[in-house]
C-alpha cells in the first residue's frame, strides 16, 4: 500500500481538500434556491392566500370586501352544489384515460421498438401539435365534430348516428377531446421507458416458454411500468381540472369542476366557493393519486 | 460431416441443409451436421462467420431461408421458439431486471405452468454455487454471478439442447478459465447437449468434444479437438485454430508411404496419411512449436527435414521464446522453442537450420497462386454478434 501512496485516489473516493469543504456542502443548497424560491412566492403564497380566501364569510363579494370568519361551512355548500360536475370531471378524464392508453401505448411501443429510422420524425408527429395553442387545437376539434362535418355525416350514413344526431355538445365530444389534448402527456413517458426495453429480454422470454402475450405481460408491461405511471398521472391530473374541453365542445350539461371554478372566480365573482372547491379537488386528486401510487408500486416513480 | 446423419437415436440434434440469408448475403450456407445426444459441442469461427445465425435458428429466433433443425425424429424447423424443448445462455445473459435471481431462475417453469418451483431453483442455485443470492437483483451482481445466473435459468428446464451464444465472452481472463472448468463440470453432471458459440479457439478446445470450424457460413473441418489441431484440413483451420507456417509448394505424387513435395526449391515429404492431396497447388503445414532451431544442416537428427534462415525477431513469452526466422526466398517461420531451460537463447541475426520430423508436417490444398501464410489470422472481437 505504502507504494502506492502517492497514486491520486480515483474517481470513486474523492478526498477534497478541508478547505472546500465547507462551500461543497453549502452548493447544493445554492443550486436550489431559484427554484425554491419562485415555488415559495408564486405556488406557496398563492396557496396560503387561496386557503385562507376558502373560509371567508360567502356573504362577502368583492365591491363590500372578505371578511375572515373561518367559514368552514363553505366546503359542505361547494360540494352539495357541484357534486354533479366533481363526478362528472372524473368519469370524462377516467373514460378518456382509458381511450389515451389503448391508443397511446401501441403508438409508444411502436415508436420505440418498431419504428427504425422514422423514429425522430413519429416523436415530432406527436409534439407538433402542441406547437400550436391549445385553445386553437381544441377549437379545430369543433370544426371537425360540427354538424356538417365529414365525421357527423359518415356516422349519419352508417346510421350509427340518427338523422339529426350530432357528436358536437355532446359528452362524446368532450372526452374526444380530453383524450386528444393530452395523448402526448401519456406517450412521451411511456416512449421513454418503452425505449429502453432490450428486445433481447423479449427473446429470452421467448426462448423460456413465454408466448408473445406472456412474454408482454411478464417482461414488457412491468418494465414500461415507470413510463406508464408518469404518463397516466400526466394525462390524468390535468385532464380531471380541464374546463376548455367542457367549454368549447360541450354545453352547460357538460360542464366539469373545472367549468365551476373558472365561472365562480371570473363570472359569478364567488371568491370563497371557488377557492372552496379548488382546495376540494386537489385533495380529491391528491387521494387518487396516493392510492393509485400505493397499488401500482412506488419503487420506480418516487 | 454428413456420413455422421445416417443413424441418429432419438435426441441427437440434426441441421439438414441449413440455410439463411440476409439479402444477397448468406450467413449460413446449405449446413448440415449431427451433434449427438450428451456432447458438448462447439461452433468455432470468426465473427460474421454464420455461428451465432446458426444457434439462433436452432433456438428459433431465426428464421431459416431453407432446410430443417430436427431433434430426433421430430422437425422442429417451423416451431416457435418458446414450444422448443431448447434454451439460451445469451451473449448478454438478458436477464430480467425487474426480477429477483430466484423469479429469473424460475420464469421458464413458472410459463409452463408449474406451481412448486421452490425446490428445484434452490438446487439449480446451489449448482452453480449462488445459494443465498435469491432475493437479489441481477444489477447487484458480478459479470461471472449473472453469467452462472444464465446459465441457471436455462438448465433448470431441463432442456433437450443448451444453447451458449458466447457466454464468457465478457468475463475476464481468470474468470473465463474458471467458468470454463465449471461448465464443463455441470455439463458432464448433468449430460445435457451442449452447443457452444464461440470465436476463442482456446475455450472451444478446451471445452468441446467436438469443434466445428466456421468459415463464411459453412463447416471447415469438424471432430475433436487435437485431431483438428494435429491435422487440420484447410489453410483457414490450420491459421484460425493455433498457428501455423504454411509454405506454399507442389505435391507430385506418391512415392512409397510418403507424398512428394516441392517448395522454394527445396524437396520434402509428407506421410500419405497426413497429406489431403497427391497432386497440384500445395500448403506444407508445420505447427510453430514442430520446428527445432540448430546451427547448420549438420545437426539436424536422422529422418527430420529443414531449411535455414537467419533470425530477425525473438520475443520471450515465459513458457517458450517465439522466433521469426526468415528463410532464404523472404518467408519468416514462427518457432516456438519451449523454455525448457536447455539451451541459450538465439540473437537477432544468428543464421539457423530449422527443421523438423515430417510426420509432424501436414499437406493442404491451396488455390493456385496463394503465396507462403505464416501469420496468424487475427482472433476478432466479439461486436456485433449478428450476423
């Protein structure tokens, strides 16, 4: 050992000089501090502000002024008023989840594994539209489902659709475009981790008595795992607060939690409730989430 | 290589006229060979020499372009690789990672359906001495851990045919020679066929009962071992198994046991039975370690052949000292002389008569116009191990 004494340590123990040390340790906080910082002033406050905006008194308004009065009765009231649109904004973004994934994860695993060289330009294909707005994205959804379309007279001539049915201000339309809105949320992560299967694992499988069906269910589902649970948080959570989709391609009896908050703060100018049910779907999405996380395995995501 | 296919006891793997191309490249050219039941067989070649094409075919996952893979009496050519009674120890082991050992030893009996499998990845672990390693997972393992994992998961399906594409090829050195002792010692105990891929002459000699030697899709020369080394049958064998000094020369003819040949001037004879051919464009093979360096013709022994050369190049190894000796037409012999501690070593520049016995010589069939080829062919990497 002595002989080697004066060998530099390798890369693996690095012993920096005592006097460094003090500022290595203190660099991971520098590094953290933007960050944290504008989480503090521009998530954290707002936060803070909306709960407290969340138990004024409701007989308020915005001319005469909140009063504090700790109106924990505000949730109750939200919730007994629009417990239609809560159930409704989940059942919209679980159906649609459900659409995203069966078309989502064959275009993801064909991206991946079976694309070859049109790899790059299928990726693009799936951005691009959001190079555009959203709100011009969704407004084109209206074009193509409108009454005149090509869409409503094809289901009209296979009578799938009645004479004078219609797909726009429909339910159909919504999770139509729920589904179509935030498809890439869902393929981005999953392509990443389906990227990394080694066909070579499927081979094995293959060659250790798993049919192509097993061998999925074995190998390629578990290991997709980490992308498919990014993915359908990412589709999920966004989709269940959406309000653009329920505006634009639905009517009034679409409407989804998010349509009630966006009216109970810009239209009917009911600061409490609207802050009382925002509070009321974060947790509902935080309880989601957290039971979804605990059955589905954390080991990979947290 | 094909008299061997006339009897074949339930079993014995057969290629009939084996064939895959890949475009207007042919990988594996019209082969045919029988690996009997219990051997352990090695498919010896450069890469890009159809070896591992082969195995896959053999495992399935690839398709042949023509002929048949049969397992005993039964064709298995159109069978889908999970319904063959066959498995792989792959190249890269291709173990599953989000399973721990015990799952990937157990995933081919769990597919099959079999409930109980406790006891037997217990014992399949304890065989290649991973007892306790169960609840780990492959990324927590060595190279020679994961390896014997592999091998593992394979042989505990008691396959009628274990397939290794190169499995030691990532092992280091000691590793590899350790692995090599080990898989000799399960195969024997537990009397599996073996067929091995693999570009390391050393491992395949070692190893193998029978060594097939690929070329460009199709078999060289094929039996055991030394008989391959003692008698190679092409210039190709006789440079890519060990080395060798071919002298590029002329057969004419018998006379008595021996065939005559003439190269670079000079007379010799080769004993009928080690010469391929009597007559025509001639290689006279005679392996480095063969050749004997004395001072002149005069102490050359009775019966022994030799030409003379200066030495332009010694290097000591340890075991032996390997010489260059270039001989009066340009050509530079490799000599092998054993460090037997007799005997001092040679400079650089002392003229030498090598010579050497002529049953030790051998007579290949060379193409009209190939000169001398006294350099080893150079053992390739492993990349790519498609095709």
């Amino acid at each position: 050992m002595t002989a080697l004494a004066h060998v530099p340590t390798s890369a693996g123990s690095p012993a920096p000089p005592p006097a460094r040390r003090g500022r290595n340790r203190l660099l991971p906080y520098l590094l953290l501090l933007p960050g944290a910082a504008w989480l503090l002033v521009f998530f954290a406050l707002p936060l803070l502000q909306l709960a407290a905006a969340s138990l004024y008194d409701p007989a308020g308004s915005l001319s005469t002024g909140y009063a504090m009065t700790w109106a924990v009765g505000n949730y109750p009231d939200a919730l007994q008023a629009y417990w239609p649109q809560f159930l409704r904004s989940f059942l919209y973004s679980a159906i649609a989840l459900v659409l995203a994934l069966l078309m989502g994860y064959p275009l993801a695993y064909a991206i991946a594994q079976k694309a070859g060289r049109w790899k790059n330009l299928l990726l693009v294909a799936v951005v691009a539209p959001m190079f555009t707005s959203f709100l011009v994205r969704t407004l084109a959804w209206k074009t193509i489902l409108s009454d005149n379309g090509a869409v409503v007279g094809l289901l009209r001539d296979v009578h799938l659709l009645g004479p004078d049915g219609r797909l726009l201000a429909t339910p159909i339309a919504v999770v139509l475009g729920l589904t179509y809105n935030f498809l890439p949320f869902l393929v981005l992560p999953l392509y990443a981790s389906l990227e990394r299967l080694d066909p070579r694992l499927l081979e094995a499988a293959s060659d250790l008595y798993a049919s192509p069906l097993r061998a999925f269910a074995r190998v390629t589902l578990p290991l997709s795992m980490p992308g498919l649970i990014a993915g359908t948080l990412l589709f999920f959570i966004p989709a269940t607060g959406d309000y653009i989709n329920a505006e634009l391609l639905g009517t009034p009896n679409e409407y989804m939690i998010g349509n009630v908050i966006d009216s109970a703060f810009l239209v009917r100018l009911d600061y409490p409730q609207g802050a009382a049910l925002s509070f009321l779907l974060m947790a509902a999405i935080l309880v989601i989430v957290f039971a979804y996380l605990r059955r589905a395995g954390t080991e990979e995501v947290l | 290589m094909r008299q061997m296919a006339q009897e074949t006891p339930a079993g014995d793997l057969r290629l009939a006229d084996l064939t895959r191309r890949f475009g207007v490249f042919t990988a594996v050219d019209d082969l045919s060979l029988t690996i009997p039941q219990g051997s352990f067989f090695a498919l010896l070649g450069a890469s890009g020499c159809g070896k591992t094409t082969t195995l896959r075919m053999i495992a399935g996952l690839e398709t042949p372009t023509g002929g048949q893979v049969l397992l005993g009496d039964r064709d298995i050519t159109g069978l889908r690789p999970y319904k063959r009674p066959v498995n792989t120890v792959f190249q890269s082991y291709a173990l599953f990672p989000h399973l721990d050992i015990h799952e990937n030893v157990a995933f081919g009996l769990r597919r099959r359906g079999i409930r109980k499998v406790g006891d037997q990845v217990e014992r399949m672990l304890a065989l290649v001495q991973l007892q306790g390693y169960g609840r780990r997972r492959p990324a927590q393992l060595s190279g020679g851990q994961q390896q014997r994992v592999a091998l593992a998961r394979a042989l505990i399906n008691h396959p009628q045919v274990l397939l290794l594409d190169e499995p030691l090829g990532a092992l280091d050195l000691k590793l590899r020679r350790q692995m090599q002792l080990e898989l000799k010692r399960i195969q024997t105990e537990v009397g599996i066929t073996f067929v091995h891929v693999t570009h390391d002459q050393e491992e395949a000699m070692t190893m193998a009962d029978t060594v097939a030697v690929m070329n460009a899709g199709r078999i060289e020369q094929l039996g055991a071992p030394a008989d391959i080394y003692e008698y190679p049958a092409t210039a190709f064998v006789a440079n890519f198994l060990g080395q060798s000094n071919l002298l590029a020369a002329e057969a004419g003819g018998h006379a008595g046991d021996d065939v005559l040949v003439t190269a670079h001037g000079a007379r010799f004879s080769v004993p009928a039975g080690r010469a391929r051919l009597v007559d025509g464009p001639a290689f006279l093979g005679v392996r480095p370690e063969k050749l004997h360096l004395v001072d002149g013709p005069d102490e050359v022994p009775a019966g022994h052949q030799h030409v003379g050369g200066v030495v332009t190049d010694a290097s000591y190894v340890g075991v032996s000292t390997q010489y260059l000796v270039r001989t009066a037409w340009g050509s530079e012999l490799s000599v092998f002389a054993a460090n037997s501690g007799l005997g001092g070593r040679l400079a650089t520049g002392t003229p030498v008569t090598a010579h050497w016995d002529p049953r030790h010589a051998f007579l290949l069939p060379r193409a009209g116009g190939a000169d001398d080829q006294t350099t080893p062919l150079l053992d390739e990497p492993p990349v790519g191990a498609l095709p």
